[in-house]
C-alpha cells in the first residue's frame, strides 16, 4: 500500500475524506491527517510519503507555500489539491508550483475520489519504473490500448483544468481525447444553471440530501438534452460542478455562421430552462456569448456565471450576457442613507418613513443593479443595527423583489411598538409620556426618563398618567414589556434570556417571576402552549 498524508483545517473534511473505501481499493492508505501545511511538513520530514493532499485554504502554512516546500524537498511527491468551486485563481497558481491534480470538495465521492487516486498510483508506478515513460510510449511498446472512453470524472476534471487555465496547447488536445470528449472547444458558449437554496448549511445530513437531489437532477437534464439532439447540431457536454451548479459546455468549432450559432445557443438555452421549469426547485440560468479562440471557454464561462449573478434581478428569465449590462460593485447612496438612519428610526418609531427609504433603496439597486452579495450583506447590517426580533436565520434572497418583502417584514418586527392603542383625548404631556415609552420599552427607561421627555414633574406626570390612562405608569410599561415578550416566545427561537433582554428586562430572574405572576405559567410553559 502507498502512503498518503491529508492536510486540512476542517476536521468534518478529513473525518469523510478517511471513511471512503476508494483509498485502499488505489492502493493507498492514509498514514496521517493534520491541519495545516506546517503540520503536514513535520510529518514529511519523519516519514516517506508517496502522496499528499491537501487544502489550499489552511492557517499558519497555506496549501500553496505547502506544495513549494515539498517540490523543494521531496519532488518524487504526487500531489492533490482540494478546492472550493470559486478557487480557480488558487488552483492554477497550485498548479504552477508543482501540484499535480485537484478536485473540487462538494464533488467528492467514492467514484471521484477512486478515478484521480488511481490516475495518481499509475503515475507514481510509473515514474518509480522509469521516469521518462509515458502511456503513449506503453501504448506502443506493448500494443495495449487504454480506455479513454471517457467517463464523466474525467470529463469534468477536463474542463475544470481549462476553465483553471492550467493546461493548453498538446496537452489539453491530449486530455480531451482521453478523456472521451468529442468537441474541439475553439469556438464556445456556456450555459450555467445554478439551484437558488444551493447555499452551504451546518447539517451534513441536509447536504447530503442536497447533493443526492442535485445528482438525480443531473442525469435527468443530461438524458433530456441528449434525447433532444439532432444529427447536425454542435457537440455539448453538460458536468455537474457540486453545490448545485450545472455547465453546458457548447462547441461551436465547427460552425461558422454567426446566425447558426446563435440559434444553437438560444435553442440550448430554451431547452434548458424548460428541464428546469419542470423541476421542484428553481434555478437561475446565466447565458455567455459566443467566444472565440483557444481561451473561449474560460471566458464564456466567466460571462456566463456573471449572468447568473444578473438574473437576481430577473425573475423567471434567462439571463444572456450583454457587454453593458455589468454588476454595481458599491451600495447606491438611497441603501447607504437607510442604512445610517436605521438606529435613529427604531428609536423614534419611524416605520413610515424606514417604508418610504426602503423603496428608494430597492429602486436604487434595480437601477445600477448591484451585486447580488452586496445586497445581501446590506440587508444583513441593516437587520443588526435594527436590532429586529429573528432566530437569526440567514436570509438567502433570490431576486430582488424578495428584498422589498424582506423589509417589509423587518418593519413589522421593530416598528410593532405601538401596539396598544394611545386614545385621542389626552393631556399633552400624558400623550408623549405614552408615545415615548412605546417606542423605548425595550429599553432601560421609567418614569423619570418619560417626565423629562414630557417637559412635567415625574410625581404630577404619575399621577395624570393614572387619571387619563386608566391604568398606572409602571403597569402600562410592564404590559409593553409583557405582550413584547409573548410575542418573541411564540414566533422566535430566542433563548429565554434574550426574550427578556429584547422585551427590556434586564434580570432574567425577576422576568420569569413576573411572567409565570401576571400569565399563571413560566416563560417555557407559554412556549410550549403556544408552539
């Protein structure tokens, strides 16, 4: 058995990475697993190692300077670089420095797993042989052919070491016969279909399910769009790229009309978006143009993937690439001006004009079209400095209209202050006692702090509280608090501490007390009664 060091600073990764059988079936065992590269290099240096793989993102040594250690100390190593989806730019700087594979983490499998370990045991058997040797020099001393039938693991590595940018020229001629794909890939276009929820979640048993729903999608879109094939249209290669993200690879290598591409595109597209239609989940497609020349598909699928990025602002649509029709990369001023007056408008219950700045700045980002993410960590800050009454889920927009219904419902959260209703007919001073303590219950205050508001003694403002109100101050101020905290037992998942912190108790204690006295239960108890 060959030895295989695993470097990687997330525990969950190494722990499914070592359960897979696919190590032993390559004939490899992992000897040792650390956190990160200088870890990993201690290791190397008490044990011979024939194969590492490792993370590129890791604390104290990264998996790039880890890769030129070894290359410098131990270049007979085979290497493997785990990545994310977004690392291209790292994955090919990896390669540079001597990394020889890689494999994105959310397609990792049993059978992902085995094709590029076993591609790694031939190469290490092979250079310990005779290092000059290549398949193509077996091939013809020996008269045996190697499979490249191509299966659809040798596939995607292929096209995610072009869209890498790590191989051109005779190699990537080379891969992509072995690899079983028939288009050329000269002239381009790219169709990228992406699941809205496909956002990363804490329950690995949710991502499992997640990624078994994403797979059956897969073969279902792929057999659709084969069957819809005709004898004179362009070679296509659809690969699933994990995290519920899909390509459609098209060759236009052989087509030279710029009408007939177009008509390929769009009719691939149209053809997608029905498969999708169809489909319990909702997807965003995001369409490149037509690319010319050997970097065709890198470029066409950067085009594609800021599409999809687009249709945040498109709903129901195919999004096509437009040269003008480019990403807002800063906050328009109408979200910056909510955003800097949000504390001042919780604190004077301003739900009407927080309503009136929230379309503006809705409209603002439609009109510059601003990134999706940029939104998102918008809506995010703004949610903190309200301060609003949620379980703290994160809420995952996929269009921009989702956005106004968000804020919307943030305003019925903070702004619910004033419940209870204020009669008409008071004194001025009783009125703004009231209006004041309704906007600031949630708050350190008492009846001092509601005298001064109203400009009057805090000993008179007690007692024409009680006349006119028909109920004392500190009652009236309690019952806010009260009816407050029922309503974030009853619709949030806050701990009881923070329903009292939230509802302006500030000792838990006295605000079980008070609750189990004034509703003849405990705070749990009305929870439980509720839910």
């Amino acid at each position: 058995m060959r030895k295989a060091l695993l470097a990687d600073d997330d525990f969950l990764v190494r722990s499914y990475l070592k359960m897979l059988s696919s190590w032993e079936k390559a004939g490899f065992e992992i000897t040792a697993d650390v956190r990160d590269g200088e870890e990993a290099l201690e290791v190397l240096n008490r044990e011979k190692m024939d194969l590492v793989v490792t993370d590129i993102a890791m604390p104290l040594m990264d998996g790039i300077e880890l890769i030129r250690e070894i290359r410098k100390k131990y270049p007979d190593i085979y290497i493997i670089v785990l990545s994310c989806h977004d690392e291209f730019e790292y994955v090919k700087k990896a390669m540079k420095e001597g990394a020889d594979e890689y494999v994105l983490k959310n397609t990792l499998n049993e059978e992902s797993l085995y094709t590029v370990l076993k591609a790694a045991e031939e190469h290490i058997g092979q250079s310990r042989e005779d290092p000059k040797e290549s398949i193509a020099d077996t091939e013809r001393e020996t008269g045996e052919k190697t499979d490249h039938t191509g299966n659809m693991n040798e596939k995607f590595l292929f096209f995610n070491q072009v869209l890498a940018g790590t191989m051109s020229g005779e190699e990537r001629e080379e891969k992509r016969i072995q690899a079983g794909i028939c288009g050329k890939y000269k002239n381009s276009a790219v169709i990228v279909i992406k699941r809205e929820d496909a956002e990363y979640t804490d329950d690995p048993l949710e991502e499992a399910k997640k990624e078994q729903y994403s797979l059956e999608f897969y073969r279902h879109m792929q057999e659709k769009l084969s069957a819809g094939t005709g004898g004179s249209e362009p070679e296509k290669e659809l690969i699933y790229l994990g995290n519920g993200t899909y390509c459609c690879f098209l060759d236009l290598s052989e087509e030279h009309k710029s009408s007939l591409m177009y008509q390929y595109l769009t009719g691939t597209a149209s053809a997608c978006y029905k498969i999708c239609a169809e489909a319990e989940e909702v997807y965003k497609i995001g369409v490149s143009n037509i690319c010319i020349g050997e970097d065709a598909l890198r470029q066409a699928y950067q085009q594609a993937r800021m599409m999809i990025k687009n249709s945040f602002y498109e709903k129901d649509k195919v999004a096509y690439y437009e040269v003008d029709n480019v990403m807002g990369t800063e906050l328009p001023e109408e979200a910056e001006k909510l955003s800097e007056a949000a504390e001042l408008l919780r604190k004077k219950n301003g739900k009407a004009e927080f309503l009136s700045m929230s379309e503006k700045a809705v409209q603002a980002f439609r009109k510059v079209r601003c990134d999706s993410q940029l939104v998102r960590q918008w809506f995010r800050e703004l949610e903190q400095k309200l301060q609003p009454v949620t379980s703290g889920k994160d809420i995952q927009f996929g269009y921009i209209g989702e956005v106004q219904e968000e804020l919307e419902h943030l305003a019925e959260q903070v702004f619910e202050c004033g419940a209870q209703d204020i009669p008409e007919d008071l004194s001025q001073p009783v009125r703004i006692a009231a209006e004041y303590v309704a906007r600031h219950y949630r708050e350190a205050v008492g009846l001092g702090d509601a005298a001064e508001a109203a400009g009057v003694n805090s000993t008179y403002l007690s007692y024409l509280f009680s006349q006119e109100m028909g109920i004392g101050f500190a009652n009236y101020l309690l019952n806010l608090r009260m009816e407050h905290a029922k309503k974030l037992l009853k619709e949030t998942n806050l701990k009881m501490w923070q329903v009292a912190e939230e509802s302006g108790f500030n000792d838990y204690h006295y605000f079980s007390k008070v609750f189990k006295k004034t509703e003849g239960m405990s705070p749990a108890q009305y929870r439980k009664c509720s839910g």
